[in-house]
C-alpha cells in the first residue's frame, strides 16, 4: 500500500471517528426508543422516484406505519428534511441541542438501517454504540500500554529475579481463559451497574488482560536499548537510572507503542463486542456493537434479518483502516528503534 | 400436608407433579372387548396407525439416569416414560385421569381409601408377569426415605405416607391419613417396577446404583410401549417396540406402532431447529414463536397447542433481610412492600406488547396465577384490567409517592422519603425472551419515572441470588406448572413454600391476605367435591390477584412441529407435550 493510500485511509478514521464522537446529531433518534408497531422494520433507503415514476427534487421515503397487528404497510411518501428539531440528546456530556441531521417534519418515521426487535433504529444504535464500542477500544488501549509500559521497563531495564518473575507473570495472564472467568466474575460484581460503570468494566478489563503481550514487548525494546552505546556511555558519565530511563529508554519503545496502538484498538473493539455478545458488556437498553450484534445468536434473526449484520459489516473497514494505519506508523517509527 | 409441585424455574424442567383432586364415589374403568383391554379416554380423532418406522426426538441433554424412582430432571423423564406403565394416568390432551395398569378404581366414602383392580394378563417387557406383588414392591420403594426418590412427598398425605396393601394378585388397597382432593392424580407418573429385576438390589442397599446409564437394556424392564434397546453416551439412547404392552387400538391392533424411537442429544434450541430443517430429527418440543414461524415455511406439522402451564412474572425481593448486610436493597423494601406500588407496576405493564413482540402473538397475557392452558382451574371472572398510566400514577400518589420531571424532561418518581425510585431488574441471559421482556418494563416503567436498570445474569447465578443470597431487587422469571390441578403450584403460594419466591422461608404467614391463602390451600386439599374445590381455588386466585405479590406478564403458546407424516401428532400442554401419546404416533404410508 503506497503512502498516499495510507493517509486516504488515515483521514478517513479520522472522519468515522467524528462521525462516531456526535451521534445525537447524526442519529435520527433516540438510541433506546422504542417504536414498538415496526418490529424489525426493514431498511427503508431514500428515494427521488415515487411509485408512479415521477422524480422528486427533495429526497423522500415511504414512512413507516403499523397496522394493528404490528405488520408494516407503505404510506404516502414523506420528504426528508435536514437539520430538523428533534430528540434531546447531549454534546460532550454537557451540551445539549435538539439538531439532527435528517428527518422527517411530520413526525414519520425514517429507518435508514431498519429496527431491532422492539422496533428501535438501528442507524441511531449503530452510531451510539459504535463510540461505546470505540472508545472503550481506545481507552482500553491507552490502559494496556501504560500497564505494559511500566511493567516492560521494569523487567527489560532492571532484568534479574525481579525481571523473570515479572515476564512470567506475563505468561500467566497470557494463558488465562478470560471469558470464562469474566463470566464468573459477573455473577459476583455488584447488581446496581449504571451504564457508565460498565463501561467502566468494559475499558479495566480490557486493558488488564492485554498488558502482558505489551509488557513483553516493552521489555525486549527496552533490553536492547539498556545495551545501546550512547546509553552506556551516559552510564558511564554518571546519569541515574531515572535520567536514562526518561532521557534514552523509554523514548525509544514509542514507536513500538503506536505501532501497537493501532493494532491493539481494533482488536479491544472486536473483544469488547465478544464481551458485550456474551453479555459481559453494556447492558440494555444502552447499544454498543457488541450487544447489537448479540441479537445475531438467535437463528431466527441469523435467517430472517439481514439488516442485524449491518454492526459486523461495519467492523470490517473499520479495522482495515487501524490495520492501515498501523502500518503506516510501523513505516515511519517502528523500524527506527527495532 | 407436605406437597409437591415440581415446577421449573427458567428452563421449565416440567416435572410431573401430582395432586390430589375430585375423588368421586366411583373410579373410571377400563373397557373390555375380545378378551382383551382397550384403552379408554383417547381423543376421538385418534386414527387407526400403521406398523413399523422409527420416530428421531431431539433431546437437549442425555438422560442422568434410566431409573424412573431417581429421574428428577425432564430429559431423564422424557425417555424413562417411554418405558414405564402406572396404575392411573392422566391424560395429557384431557388433562384428566384414565384407566392405565389398573384397570378400575375405588374410592371409599370418606375417600380415604383406594382400591384398585389391575388389568390381567400385565407383563413387563421381558415378558415376566406383573402383579400385585410389583405394585407392593414399587410403593415400598418409593416410599422409602432412603431411596429419596423426589417424588415421594406426593405420597405423603397429611403428614403420613400412603399405606398399600395386596388383597390379592390383581387388587391393591391404597389408605391415605385423610381425603385427598385431586383423588387418583396420585397415582400417575408412579411407575410400576419390576420386583423380580429390582428387589435383590433393593434389599441389598444398591437401588441407587441400579439403572443407571451403564446398564444394560436386559437388565431393564417397564409396562411401558417401548423398552430400551441401546444407550450410547453423549449421542443417542434407542427405544424398541415392547412386545407385551397391554393396550391395543381401538380396532384390537397392539400398540405401539412404531418400531423405535430414537432420542438424539442437541444441546441448542437452534441447532435442533436446523436438524429439523436438514431432516435429522421428525419432532420439534417447545419451540419458541420465532423458530416456530421459520419452520412454518417448510412444510412442517406446526402445532399451536394455545397457553401452555409456563408462567412469567415480575417478583420484587419482600424477603426477610434481617442479618444479611443488604441495605439498599432493604431500603428499596419499602417500595416493594407497599400493594400499591405492585399494583401500579402491574397496570403500567403493556402485556399486549410482551405478546406482540416477545411472542409474536403466541403467547397470553395473564394478570392471575392459573394460566388459560389450565382449563379446568382457571378462574374466567377475574379481572384483567387494561394498561393505564393514570391509575398507576393515582395508586402511586396514594401511597407517599411523587411524581416529577427531570430535567431532560424524562418523569421521575420520587418516595415520601424524596428518595427516586430506582432498582435493578435481574433475569436470565440465556432466555431471549425474558431479556426482551424486561426491555420492554423498563420502558414501559419509565413513563410512570421508575428508573429500572436490567441485569442479565447467567442463569445459575440468578437463582443463586434469588434463592440464597437475596441480593436483587426485582427479578424476571417463570414458572411451570407440572400438572394441570391447583395443588401443582402450592409450593409457591403457600407462605412456607419451598418456592414462595417473593418471600422464603416465611415462618409464619407475614400478611393476613397470605394467611387466608394458606387455609384455603390447606381446604383445597382436602375437598373432594370438585365444584367446592374450584370455589375455594377461585377464591385463591381472586386473593393472589389483588394483592400481586408479583406481577404475572404472559403464558406463551406450547408450540410444536414435526414432519408432515406423523399421524396422530397430537401435542398437548402437559408434560411430555409430543410423546405422551407416543403408542399412537406413526407414520403415513
């Protein structure tokens, strides 16, 4: 992959991302909204050609209504609008404003990726759950690092007894079955888990169960740069370990730690879906991709929905692009220092 | 009286549980024709079977034992039934009681004695004759204490075990210590046991190690349609034609016509789905309305048998805390404790929506503790009042509570205490429905500003909190019933019932509306004039319904299916639903 394509793909993370970071906005709905007269509600796209075969300036769909059964049936088309008022959602956590990017003025529904079983909007809980999903990749990231970081240098810098028990600690967490075990701590964390605790959860566990790989890392880094010579000849002059450490040591494991980065928050977005389908994650009604996907354990859904694979689907370009990136950084830092 | 109800939480192990019920003068009897017995009660629409061809069932874990005194779970029923005769059986379809291995019945005036008269010519399927003899030996088994067959609390009547007595080869005397109100239910899921294969055993302190998996079919027989044939580990237990059943068609052809049945073990509903579709298995048990609606699609016998004796309900945790270090739970006490708050949450509930979505229209909405599948018990005059926001909030307001918006303009309740009310709802993870049915209260539950958080929880967890630890709030579950009579259920609504789940261990009954319940239960018991006795249970059920120790949400449909030429697939809400009948199954030339 040549460099232009890489920073193609660079740029485009950075735009999901935004994308992700302001969902109130560009989710129609309520994440956790029920509407519950369009149960699995297929995706309805927007159309300029009605029925009758005349063409429309303003994007338009067929809304959504419910007979009494709860059997979906075509209406009249409604236009789309943008930046229409709507549900009240948040900005950063303190903001809030009552702007979306789309919608319908009449209050008709529009689902662009469909509904879950209770009728809720999918593309709103895809966006909503995606940023749980990410984030917690991310932080869980950041978590990992610092632990393996620490430990790494630790064990790499100062080697010895200290440095061996260190790695096999490693080792250890590195053969534990986690997913097991975590279902085995969930029956004795506490009932009363807000939302913001489990994400919580989420992000510590993560990033406790991947520091070890990281740590061994670090360590090996850290070995060779302890031997470089203008790390011994600062030796030599009397600088302290605190001072080689900070000034020759540590730096040197950056680029390694990017590189791993990237690579490590696809793969903490992947397992906090694994953790949220086994349901170990975000309860309900809160959305991440994980418990999204979750609905995909039942084969009836697995046969009859296509629209439920919509959260997998998006998994896949998103962690090209971090596979991408990776790379990328890998190019321009990684080979430095290994 | 100590009583049983098996009743399943969760996973529904159906096991059968016996009462008591309507002990009339005079027994039912079996029919005779050519010499030989023909059994009565059957539907009329039975249709006269051809020989031969093997029925594959899918069983979702292998049986634990072959021994019908020891089986407490549903799959080692499931297959053992198949083998074993009793003396009285109830008709799963009928839900009433028929003429099994005895082939007539009475019952003294005081209907504490029964006297039964057993079919002759009985052999056991390695063609050894059954007699009074057996009847004896399998009641002594049953009823010893060191057996601890889980079923013999059921005959234990008030306080005091069944006394059987031989009068001679074909008539065996039966006293109970009182009347008994569900009369000869007793006697069904009580299998007749072979003495001359079991008594050497038995009298030598080895029951418990006697048919086990490991034994081998010669070492096994039953009064049952089918006898074993081979049991191999981890995949399949094979059933053969029992050449010496006693029953016959009504054309005087021997049942059963089948040659075999073959149970395969399939761990998921869904992969027993998909071995349906691909042709490996010809049943279908316990579907649930969404897979039920894929198989519709594929040709299958599909078989909507109406409300099934599983029940839902929202139970709020009013257990005694004292000495357990729960403080917000018992803080959260006070809400739960107040009728008024349970009644609101119940009026706030759109169970239609449970319905709609949960269960795709196969399922009922219930506001009382007999579900519609219990025909003959169900009291039809109590109230099922519609979803209102406005009563709830008046039932609220009533009891202290407040009623105000947030600032996201979301209601909040608040208590007299100004404390909001908020609590967790815990439920099973593995239960697709249950999880969206709680999805469904929370939201409804927001409109009246109760903040409910839902906590799946792995299923033995659940229980464990549930049952041991009391650590919840509030909690999704089921519950079936296994026989359609009211004392199926009197471990959960007796105050000291093994199963009063809302409040265990109650030592003494902690309300008076419980207090009545538990005489009317005791008078249940003990009435055998059938109308008296749905009298007293309406008035249970009228009780339990206005005080809504918890709140019932639905009875899903007993959904089955099998392949379009099974004749005589007839599923019924009993358990087993699809095999009770399995002498009749065949297949379509």
């Amino acid at each position: 992959m040549n460099a232009k394509i890489k920073i193609g793909v660079a740029i485009a993370l950075l735009g999901c991302h935004l994308f992700i970071l302001f969902p109130g906005f560009f989710a129609p709905y309520n994440p956790i909204e029920q509407n519950r007269d369009f149960p699995y509600r297929p995706p309805e796209l927007p159309r300029l050609r009605d029925a009758a075969g005349n063409w429309h300036v303003r994007p338009f769909i067929y809304a959504a209504t419910g007979d009494d059964a709860g059997t979906p049936a075509r209406q009249a088309a409604v236009p789309i609008h943008f930046f229409v008022s709507g549900a009240r959602y948040q900005i950063a956590g303190s903001l809030h404003s009552r702007y979306h990017l789309f919608g319908t003025e009449n209050g008709a529904r529009v689902f662009l990726l469909g509904t879950d079983e209770l009728g809720r909007d999918q593309l709103s809980r895809l966006l909503y759950g995606a940023r749980i999903s990410l984030f917690a990749g991310i932080l869980a990231t950041a978590l990992s690092l610092a632990i393996g970081l620490a430990v790494g240098t630790f064990a790499g810098y100062y080697g010895g007894v200290a440095g061996a028990a260190v790695v096999r600690v490693a080792d250890f967490f590195i053969a534990l079955p986690w997913i097991y075990l975590l279902l085995a701590v969930r029956a004795f964390l506490p009932l009363r888990l807000g939302a913001g605790w489990s994400f919580a959860v989420i992000v510590i566990v993560l990033g406790f169960i991947g520091w070890a790989r990281q740590a061994r890392i670090v360590r090996s880094v850290v070995l060779a740069a302890r031997e470089r010579g203008f790390v011994r000849a600062a030796r030599g002059f009397g600088a302290s370990d605190f001072y080689l450490l900070r000034r020759h040591v540590v730096p040197q494991t950056f680029g390694v730690l990017l590189t791993q980065a990237t690579i490590l928050i696809p793969q903490y977005v992947i397992a906090e879906t694994t953790l949220s389908f086994f349901g170990l994650g975000m309860s309900e009604p809160h959305a991440s991709i994980g418990n999204l996907l979750s609905a995909l354990q039942h084969y009836d859904v697995l046969v009859s929905y296509w629209w439920m694979y919509v959260p997998a689907v998006v998994l896949v370009p998103l962690c090209l692009g971090y596979s991408a990136v990776a790379s990328a950084v890998h190019d321009r830092f990684g080979k430095a220092y290994l | 009286m100590r009583k049983r109800s098996f009743l399943a939480l969760g996973l529904l192990l159906f096991a059968r549980s016996v009462a008591p019920n309507s002990a009339n003068v005079e027994g039912g009897a079996g029919r005779s024709e050519s010499g030989r017995l023909i059994a009565d009660a059957r539907p009329a629409d039975d249709t006269i079977g051809t020989y031969g061809g093997r029925l594959v069932v899918p069983l979702r874990s292998e049986p634990k034992t072959l021994n019908p005194v020891l089986a407490a779970d549903n799959y080692s029923r499931d297959v053992i039934w198949r083998t074993m005769g009793d003396l009285i059986h109830i008709n799963r379809f009928t839900q009433q009681t028929e003429s099994a291995l005895a082939l007539s019945w009475q019952v003294s005036r005081d209907g504490r004695r029964y006297t039964l008269q057993l079919r002759p010519d009985l052999k056991f399927s390695d063609g050894h004759a059954a007699d009074a003899d057996d009847v004896i030996f399998s009641f002594e088994v049953y009823l010893d204490a060191k057996v601890n067959s889980p079923q013999r609390d059921l005959l234990v009547v008030g306080g005091k075990p069944i006394e059987v007595r031989k009068i001679d080869a074909h008539t065996v005397e039966f006293d109970l210590s009182q009347p008994y109100g569900a009369g000869e239910r007793i006697f069904d899921s009580i299998a007749i046991l072979p003495r001359h294969l079991l008594e050497p055993g038995y009298r030598a302190g080895k029951f418990s190690e006697m048919w086990g998996v490991n034994a081998r079919p010669i070492q096994i027989a039953g009064l049952g349609p089918f006898k074993l044939k081979e049991f191999v580990l981890g995949q399949r237990v094979v059933l053969e034609k029992n050449p010496y059943y006693w029953k016959q068609d009504r054309s005087g052809n021997t049942l059963p016509y089948l040659s075999e049945i073959i149970f395969v073990f399939i761990p998921s509903a869904d992969s027993e789905v998909l071995r349906f579709q691909s042709g490996d298995v010809d049943l279908e048990t316990r579907l649930n309305a969404q897979n039920f609606s894929l198989l519709g699609e594929k040709g299958a016998q599909l078989v909507d048998g109406g409300s099934s004796l599983e029940y839902s309900f929202l139970c709020f945790n009013q257990n005694d805390l004292r000495g357990r270090s729960l403080p917000e739970v018992s803080q959260r006490q006070e809400w739960f404790a107040q009728k008024n708050f349970r009644q609101a949450v119940s009026l706030a509930i759109d169970r239609q929506a449970l319905v709609r979505l949960v269960y795709k229209n196969r399922a009922e909405a219930l506001w009382g503790n007999v579900t519609p599948g219990i025909k003959l018990w169900r009291d039809a005059a109590l109230p099922a009042p519609a979803r209102s926001l406005d009563k709830a909030r008046e039932l609220l307001r009533a009891a202290g509570f407040r009623i105000s918006t947030s600032s996201d303009g979301t209601p909040v309740l608040y208590d007299s205490h100004n404390q909001p009310v908020n609590f967790t709802l815990a439920t099973s993870s593995s239960n697709a429905e249950r999880v969206k049915m709680a999805a469904l209260i929370q939201a409804d539950l927001q409109e009246l500003g109760m903040r409910v958080q839902v906590v799946p929880l792995e299923f033995r967890a659940l229980l464990d909190r549930v049952f041991q630890t009391y650590d919840y709030d509030a909690c999704l579950m089921s519950l079936a019933s296994g026989d359609a009579d009211p004392t199926a259920d009197i471990n959960v609504w007796r105050s000291n019932g093994a199963q009063h789940l809302w409040h265990l261990g109650e030592s003494k009954p902690a309300s008076t509306w419980e207090s009545e319940v538990d005489v009317l239960l005791d008078q249940q018991l003990i009435t055998t004039d059938t109308a008296e006795r749905r009298r007293v249970y309406n008035r249970v059920q009228e009780i339990i319904a206005e005080n809504a120790p918890v709140v019932f949400l639905v009875s899903p449909h007993m959904l089955a299916a099998a392949k379009p030429g099974l004749g005589n697939f007839r599923p019924a809400v009993m358990e087993p639903p699809t095999l009770w009948n399995a002498d009749v199954l065949y297949w379509k030339k």
